[in-house]
C-alpha cells in the first residue's frame, strides 16, 4: 500500500491507495498548490515547485544512483532527494522478467514520493536496441544494422516498440540514441552507429521520433524520454589515444581525443545535433567521455567540463532546451591525474553546463560537493536553478506527477508476436548482399542437402551482441528467439538440414553451404581492437574472451574452407558489430557474401533473405576494409580502395 496522493494537503492526508487506483483517483481540489495541478501551463508549475524547494532538494533532483546502491534500503532516495535512478547493464531485479521490473520501479517511485514535496523520480536505462537489458522484451538489430536499411520510418516505428517496452515496464527513460559518427571500425562501439556519414546518421534521427512520439505525446504510455549521444565526436578519436590518452585507462581509442581541426569536428561531430533539436526535440543529451583538441590547441578538453561546447554551443546557438545527463561517472573523466580534486570535478562539470550528474555509488559524495560549492560561491544559484527547471520540466512533459507509477496496459505486448514481425522486418532490411556468384542466393528449397556450419549458425548471444542481458552481452546469455540456424530450418522446405559447428562432418556432394561466423559479443573499450579482453560475465567462467581484431577466427576461417572446397554453393554470412578483414582465401572461396551485422532476437530475418521470401535491399553503412590496417577508411577519403564501399549492396 501506499499514500493514496502524495500531492494533495491533510484533507487526504493518511488515505491509502494501491498505485493502480492513484491516477483515476486524483480530485480537483480547492487546496492543491500550482505545482500540483495539471490544467497549469508547465513553466508556472515548474517555478511554483522550484520556489519552494531548498538547496539540498534541487541538489537532490541533479543527482542519479544506480539502483543496486538503493536497493536494500530505498528510504535513501527521499531522504537524499534522489531526482533520478538507473540500471547499468546487467542491473536487474529477480526475477528479470517484465512484471519484476515493474515492481521495482513501483517500489522505488513508493519510497520518492514520502518525501515532503513528493517529487517522483526518472528512472533511466540503456534501451540501446530495444530493451536488452530485460530477459523477454524484443531485441532489435544494432544500430548498424538499422543504418544499412536506409528505411527511417521502420527505425522509428522498432524505437516506438522499444519505448513502449519499456515504459509498460518501469523505467520512462532511455539512455539512447546514438548519434554519433563512426569513422574508425576499430572502435568497440562502432555497431552503436547508425554509419560513417553524418547524413545517413540525420537520416536515422527518426529513431528519436520513435522514442518520444510528437508535440505532447511523451506522457503517453508507449513513450519515453531519449537521450542523445555522445556528445560531441565519441565517433571521432585517434587510435592510440584511448582512455584520455592513457590517463583513465587502458582502452586503444574508445573515450579517446578528437585531433581534428574546428570544420572537421563541425561536420563530423556537432552536426547531428542540429536536427536532433531542432527537428527532432530530443529531452536529453549524454556528454562524452573523450577529450577533444582541436588542431593548433596545446590543451584537450573533456567534454564533461566543455562549456564552450555543452552551454556555448549546445544550448546557447542551438537553443537546446531539455536537460545534460553526464555519462556513467562521468566527471572522473575530467582533468584527470592533474590534481584535481573529485568537488573542482563537479563545479568544472557544473559549470559546463551538465544538469544531472549520473553517479551511481558515490551520490552522497556528489551531493556534499555540490552543497559546498554553492555556499562557497563556485557555483551560482541561477546555475542551480536552471539545471533543476530543466530537469522538472521534462517530468511535468511525462506527466509524472499526475501518474508516477507504471501504467501497465502495455505490458502484456512485450516480446509478442507483433513486436517480434517489426523486429524481424528490421533484420530483413539490415541484411546487405556483398557477392552473389552462380546464383547461390536465393537458396532453393526443392530438396537436397542445406549444410550449416560456423560459430555464429546456432548462438543467440552471438547474434544479439553487447548491450543484452549483461553491459558486454555474452554467447552464453539466451533470450528468446530464434538462431540463424533455427531459421535456416524452418525455410528449408524438403531439403535437409546437416549442421556442425565446426565443419568436421563430412559436407554430403552436392550440398549447399552456409557458414555463419563473425564475432563473439562486446560493448564499449573492451570491444576496441587489440583492446583489454572481458572475461567477467559469469558465462565467461573467468576465461578472457577471444581477442578483438576484426578478423575471422582461425576456426570460422577452417569452417569456410572446409565447406566451400566441398559444397556445390558456398555462401559465408557474417554476423558482426563492424566489417570484418575477409581473406583472400576465403573471399575467393565463398560464392556469396552477407553482412548481417548483429540482428538480435529474430534470426529468422536473416534466413527470410537467404531463401529469397524477403530481397536483399540493405547498403553498407560503413566503408568494408580490404584489411584492419586500411582503418580508419570512409568514404571521400583520398586514395580510396576499400574491398567494399560505402553504401554497396546487391538486391536479389
């Protein structure tokens, strides 16, 4: 049980209400204050709640804690005025099942709302390719994928499944999309790019559409608040200069510096926020980890303390009016190993221009640092007040504090078959035909022997990459759906099906071949090539993973030979976050060539273009190197001699 209406005056005090009942029971009544009614235009609201909030509520209201800090006692989230939860990846209740994480997030918003001037909370999670994070909910392909099917409408209506998804389950938040360039493979979150050219990423900003619906629909119950990220050029950074040129870790490039010169970074790093604000009205927006250094500057600049960029720039020229989100601990990341003190880390991230500060253990600290620096004058009170305004607006936009807890009626659909055919459609258009020699795609299906071998065949882990169940993915984390291999089998017709992993069973004459390789799963920094490798996900057993290189593994590359020396047909698919180094040997060898990147739950989809029931019509997004040491490559590049180029793809 719960207060009946947290908002209402001692007329109400004490009644008691499950959280279903709360939105149909809210009166009209004669003592509510400003902020509480909802016929009120928003900014009167949001200056009637801020007037009457102390320095330690509005602190509050700038901080965000990993749920799993708050768990065992969610009293701290109103005793420290709490704004904002998250779930990092892998950060899930038990059970993790749609209706669990409902009643999560009911019990936190329960222990928000004791809290005198009862302000609910926003709860944010990484619904990055649908709701991976959530065992059940549909998992759509990556953003690389989505950027292959040049089809911005279908890319708003998979993030409309994905928003509903996850709003009917908890959370009202996504910490997506990513707008960001990517213009060097070698980067572990190139799959979180929609492509190399910032046209083809505006293209896809209807993703941001999808997420928030138009002009008044974010209260709506199948819609949630999206973020754009990073901000500004994750995409952009030199090799070598990963973890903020070595200070803040080990990575190769992944929260690297940008070394460009100002036109550059303008074309390739600022643009696509133009129409994410302007057009697209995105909520919030994630600073970077990198650092960026323009050519000519002695100094790099971590864009969490980037004023020039986040206030100048962002919200000043382009009149971004939602509110900055810092990334996971994002402000470790400025000047760091210089000195600087974790409280000059908050003022200098303050100032920027950052509005709430995603903290997940260390909140109370925050929230201390914050405190003295207003009182010692490092931070203005109108800093203060803008960022809390901003941060209220977009709750009053939920409508949050008519209906603070999760609306339901969406619930039932998560996963059902009606989401799973978008996400199936999805990976059918993502699927980009590389080489089609002697007709061997379509497959026929008028009998004969259909041999499936390679790694990627039958892993549905593989196929749904970082970013699902855990932070890094897994090839052992299963979620339902179905494998390449099971969609193989339900196209095959008469033809049989033989399948070994590693193709040490004989390939019957006259056999038609299909090897499924590629890569095992990664997110971020441990996905960079020649990266750190993860052995952390308690699938891994505590054995690193297999190194990142963009190639195929000594096995896949054993699996295509032994394959297509035997088989009437060959054809190799690959199922990746990134182009893969194809070899000569193999590349000579296959008789056709399918980049179908990371397709998630639906592996049907992939198997739908093989037999010819959908066409290929998907075009590279990325340029396809003819070896790693090509990158970075993209297309406008002189002396351009990829093995594939941007936009290529063949249609059946």
């Amino acid at each position: 049980m719960i207060p009946f209406r947290p908002l209402a005056r001692a007329a109400v005090a004490g009644i008691l209400l499950a959280p279903a009942l709360v939105a149909a029971a809210l009166p009209a009544e004669a003592d509510t204050l400003p902020y509480e009614n909802a016929t009120l235009p928003i900014p009167q609201r949001v200056a009637d709640l801020l007037g009457r909030m102390t320095l330690a509520e509005k602190v509050g209201q700038m901080t965000q804690a990993e749920r799993g800090s708050v768990d065992s006692d969610p009293s701290i989230i109103a005793t420290d005025h709490l704004g904002s939860l998250l779930s990092g990846g892998g950060s899930v209740p038990t059970p993790n099942t749609p209706t669990a994480w409902a009643d999560m997030v009911d019990r936190y918003q329960r222990a928000a709302l004791q809290a005198p001037l009862h302000i609910p909370i926003l709860y944010g999670i990484d619904t990055v390719h649908g709701d991976g994070n959530m065992y059940g909910a549909t998992v759509f392909p990556h953003n690389i994928g989505l950027g292959a099917t040049r089809d911005p409408a279908l890319v708003a209506a998979v993030e409309h499944i994905a928003a509903s998804e996850t709003r009917s389950t908890g959370p009202q938040w996504a910490f997506a999309p990513c707008i960001c360039v990517a213009r060097d493979d070698r980067w572990g979150r190139t799959y979180e790019s929609f492509g190399e050219d910032p046209a083809l990423v505006e293209q896809m900003e209807t993703t941001i559409d999808g997420f928030q619906g138009g002009a008044g629909q974010l209260k709506d119950n199948d819609r949630v608040l999206a973020t754009g990220k990073h901000f500004a050029g994750d995409g952009l950074t030199t090799y070598g200069t990963g973890s903020n040129d070595q200070t803040t870790g080990n990575y190769p490039i992944d929260q690297g510096v940008d070394q460009v010169d100002r036109a550059t970074f303008d074309r390739l790093a600022l643009a696509p926020y133009i129409p994410a604000v302007q057009q697209h009205h995105v909520g919030s927006v994630m600073p970077s980890y990198s650092d960026v250094q323009f050519v000519g500057d002695a100094t790099r600049t971590n864009m969490h303390g980037n004023g020039e960029l986040i206030t100048g720039w962002l919200k000043g020229t382009e009149g971004f009016d939602g509110f900055v989100i810092s990334d996971y601990n994002g402000i470790d990341h400025i000047q760091p190993g210089a000195g600087t003190t974790f409280e000059q880390r908050v003022v200098l991230g303050v100032n920027a221009g950052i509005d709430m500060f995603m903290q997940p253990s260390n909140f109370a600290q925050f929230e201390a640092a914050l405190t003295d620096a207003v009182n010692t004058g490092q931070v203005s009170m109108a800093r203060i007040d803008d960022a809390v305004s901003r941060i209220l607006t977009k709750k009053f936009e939920l409508g949050l504090f008519e209906h603070p807890y999760t609306d339901r009626t969406h619930l039932p659909e998560v996963g059902d078959a009606a989401h799973r055919a978008v996400a199936r459609k999805a990976v059918q258009e993502s699927q980009v035909l590389l080489r089609n020699q002697k007709h061997a795609l379509p497959i026929r299906r008028n009998g004969g022997t259909i041999y499936v071998a390679g790694s990627n065949a039958d892993d549905i882990g593989n196929q749904a990459g970082g970013w699902t169940l855990t932070w890094q993915g897994g090839s052992t984390n299963v979620i339902p759906g179905t494998t390449i291999l099971q969609g193989i089998r339900q196209h095959a017709g008469h033809a049989k099906v033989t399948y070994s992993a590693t193709a040490s069973a004989p390939v019957p004459h006259g056999a038609t071949g299909v090897v499924v390789v590629g890569e095992t799963p990664y997110a971020e920094g441990f996905g960079d090539v020649n990266g750190p490798q993860w052995a952390y996900d308690p699938g891994d057993h505590n054995v690193p993973r297999p190194v990142k290189d963009m190639q195929l593994a000594a096995a896949d590359k054993t699996a295509v030979d032994r394959v297509c020396s035997a088989a009437a047909k060959c054809i190799v698919v690959v199922v990746s976050g990134r182009p893969l180094q194809i070899d000569p040997q193999q590349l000579s060898e296959a008789d056709a060539l399918v980049a179908a990147w990371l397709p998630g739950s639906e592996g049907e989809g992939v198997a739908d273009d093989l037999f010819g029931t959908a066409p290929y019509t998907g075009k590279l997004p990325v340029t396809w190197p003819r070896t790693v040491s090509q990158e970075p490559i993209n297309v406008g590049d002189p002396s351009y001699d990829p093995l594939y180029p941007y936009g290529f793809g063949l249609h059946t």
